[in-house]
C-alpha cells in the first residue's frame, strides 16, 4: 500500500548502491556503514515527525517499496538493469536513474521539501533532481574519491587503479557536487578540512556532523557476563578482534603485520579475524591475509572467523578484551564507535577523523598502522594494564553513547534543512 501518496513536506533521500532495504543484507557488496547511516537516519526523521522517502536502485527480484512505518518508506527505482552494480561502475547509468525518477515522481502527487543525497553517486543525481524542483540539495559525501585516491595506491599503478575506480571522472563529478549543492554535512572535522584545500569548499558551505550509533542496542555489559560471553563464543581474556568486509583501505595487511610485536609483548594475545563477506572478492583477500600470516609466523595465534551478522556484531565486540581498526583511510569509522560503546577498549588509526575527537589514553588509544610496531604496541598496552583497560572500557562508552546517539544526529541534521530552506525561500 502506497501509503505516501499525495504527500507534501517530505523528505527525498538518496542511496543509490548496495542493498538498501527495511532490513538491510549488511556484509553484501556496497552494504555496510553507509547503508546502516542512511537508514538510522531515515527511522529517527520519521520518529521526529518528517515523512521520508528513501530512494535507492531496483534490481534482481526486490519490490518496489518496503513501508518501514507510516512516515517512511523506501523507494526503489530501476536503471542499468537486473544485475548488481558495484560503486565504482555506477558512473554510466546515473543519467537512466534521474530519467526514470522523474518519469515515476511526475505520476504521483507527491512533493519534496529537501533532496538529502550520500556517496558521490546519489550526489550527482541529487543536484540535478533539486534544482529541477527547485529545492534544497544537501549531501553528506561518506567518502572522498582524492582522499582515497592518495591513500589506495599501495599495491597498484595509477592506470590500474583509474581502470577500477576511476578517480578522474569521480574527483570531476565531486568537486561540481560539493559547488552546486546547498550543504555539505561532513562527518568529520578531517574530511571538512580535505574539502576546503583539495575541492576549494567555502567553510560556511560545510556543517560538520559526525554519524550516530543506536544507543539502546550497542552498550557496556557486566564483567560476569563477558566471561560468560567469551566462554560461549570461544573467546580467550586477551583477544584483539578486528571485524569487517574486506577492502584494501582498511589496512588488515597492516595490522596483520603488527601482530609479531604484539604478541612478544603479550604472548598469550590472540587475534580474532572477522572479516569478509559474501563476496569472492573477500575470501581472496582474507586468503592473501592468510599466506602474509604465515610468512610472519602469527598464523598459530590468529582465529578467521569470517563474516559476522549484523545481529551477532554487539556479541562480538563485547566478548574482545580489544577493538583495533587499522584503515589506511578511514573518513569516520563506525565500527570503532560500536565497539567503544559496548564498552570494549579500542585502538583507531590516526588516518581519519575519529582520532580528533577522542582524548587519547583516555576514551581510546591511536596509531599509524603503516608503523606496525607502534600500532602493535598500543594494541598490547591496554591488555599489559588492567587499570587503563578498566578505565577505557567505562569512558570510551561513555563518550560513545553520549556523543553519537542518532536521535541527536538526526535533529542536527534537520536544523540544516530547515535553514536551507528558508534560505532558498529569501
């Protein structure tokens, strides 16, 4: 039941890759923390009393619509076919996706207040949608496509890596973007910074706004619980957990090279691999993890656990005695917040904005994970101190829960259209 219909005053979110759903596949290609932002923010909109039209793609055998409640839906529109289409080959179809949006929307009696775009993609499409209806365009860019590309070049030449990601048309597109558009919501001071110097951003064209995390699901648990947690999960007292899809930027290479110092300094610490997905891509690259372990003889005091479910997640990070995110980019890093909100003692790099925002020692420990022995040293020192563990566990929580709870996010983030929309109306 289109339960929208005929409504006005609404908002228009854009996602376009990935599977975008009531109930996300999280782990699945392009599914992950973008997806989990788009969507928290979307529910606590229509808590707030906004209604809300999420607008993703339509592809393999998904509905058009899933009603999430009677203030939101998303919205799925065909282009570019039945098959999945990655991030980086998205460029080619944008155009089919605003002829088909607006072939739909103009047989429906539905108005919008607000274009709210993410990823590059959603905020190419975004522009053009806002200014034919002439409303406010705001984009939250998730990523930078210059940032990533100074950082990625590790293991590729420059005409490998614009064959997979073509940075040149993706930097162009940007920069038109973050011009064009009414307002940039950054999520972090780092990437408000980048976009002033590498994108010639005004600073009053950007609203830093950091995502949120949902509160009442990602908390601490008891010291007894834990254990019972770890016994049940096969958890050891010391062990370091890192978890996520696998991609290059995120640095498992790097950590993995850090283990040896870890593991002179604590020889009973052992590391709990949780990354992959579904892809073949990752099982690949958790195998080129594998054979880099075993040259550096920590294969024996690894466990590759793989994929873990979105409803497993807060199970995970509460069984670790330590949380490590060792991204070589990384523009904010959820997965650090979730863990520090379960109460669990994380080491973060010092490539991202996270870093920034934490006071070091106290809420969290930081790292440059090219350094393997420094990044391997923090990992250790929580685990070698059971008082600074202690006290990580209660005020990394603390900073976490208190400061990125998403219905706070979201009111922000409100605040933002409502000011651009009196400004288009001046």
């Amino acid at each position: 039941m289109n339960t929208m219909e005929g409504y006005s005053n609404t908002i228009l979110m854009i996602s376009l890759h990935g599977y975008v759903a009531a109930e996300p596949e999280l782990g699945k290609p392009d599914t992950g923390g973008q997806v989990v932002y788009v969507l928290e923010l979307a529910k606590r909109f229509s808590r707030l009393g906004r209604r809300v039209e999420l607008v993703t793609r339509r592809f393999e055998d998904q509905p058009e619509f899933d009603e999430i409640n009677e203030n939101l839906r998303v919205w799925r529109i065909p282009f570019g076919g039945k098959k999945f289409i990655q991030k980086e080959e998205m460029h080619d179809y944008l155009g089919d996706f605003i002829t088909n949006f607006f072939a739909a929307v103009r047989s429906r009696g539905i108005t919008y207040d607000v274009v709210y775009s993410h990823y590059w993609d959603a905020g190419w499409s975004g522009q053009k949608i806002g200014e034919e209806l002439g409303i406010p365009h705001i984009h939250t860019p998730h990523s930078l496509g210059l940032w990533k590309q100074l950082t990625m070049g590790v293991d590729m030449t420059p005409k490998e890596m614009e064959k997979k990601y073509r940075f040149d048309e993706r930097v162009r597109k940007e920069f038109l973007i973050y011009q064009s558009c009414d307002k940039i919501i950054a999520t972090t001071e780092q990437q408000n910074e980048f976009m002033q110097e590498q994108y010639n951003v005004l600073d009053r064209h950007i609203e830093v706004i950091p995502p949120g995390i949902n509160e009442n699901r990602f908390s601490p648990i008891r010291k007894q619980d834990q254990i019972a947690l770890q016994k049940e999960l096969e958890f050891q007292e010391k062990d370091v957990l890192i978890l996520g899809r696998m991609a290059a930027n995120k640095g498992y290479d790097l950590l993995i090279r850090a283990l040896p110092t870890l593991f002179e300094l604590v020889p009973e610490a052992r590391l709990i691999a949780a990354i992959g997905a579904e892809a073949q891509q990752d099982d690949k690259g958790v195998d080129e993890l594998k054979i880099l372990a075993e040259e550096l003889g920590v294969m024996d005091q690894i466990k590759w656990i793989g994929y873990v479910s979105e409803e497993e997640l807060v199970r995970y990070y509460r069984a670790a005695a330590v949380f490590a995110m060792p991204s070589r980019y990384e523009p904010f890093g959820m997965v650090a917040i979730e863990a520090m909100a379960c109460g669990t003692p994380t080491v973060i790099t010092i490539h991202g904005g996270l870093a920034e925002l934490i006071r070091y020692g106290y809420h969290a420990l930081y790292a440059d994970p090219n350094r393997p022995i420094e990044f391997g040293t923090m990992m250790a020192i929580p685990l070698l101190h059971e008082n600074l563990l202690s006290e990580m566990s209660v005020e990394g929580a603390r900073f976490a829960r208190r400061n990125f709870g998403w219905t706070g996010i979201a009111r922000r983030i409100l605040s933002v259209f409502d000011n651009s929309r009196k400004g288009k109306e001046m």
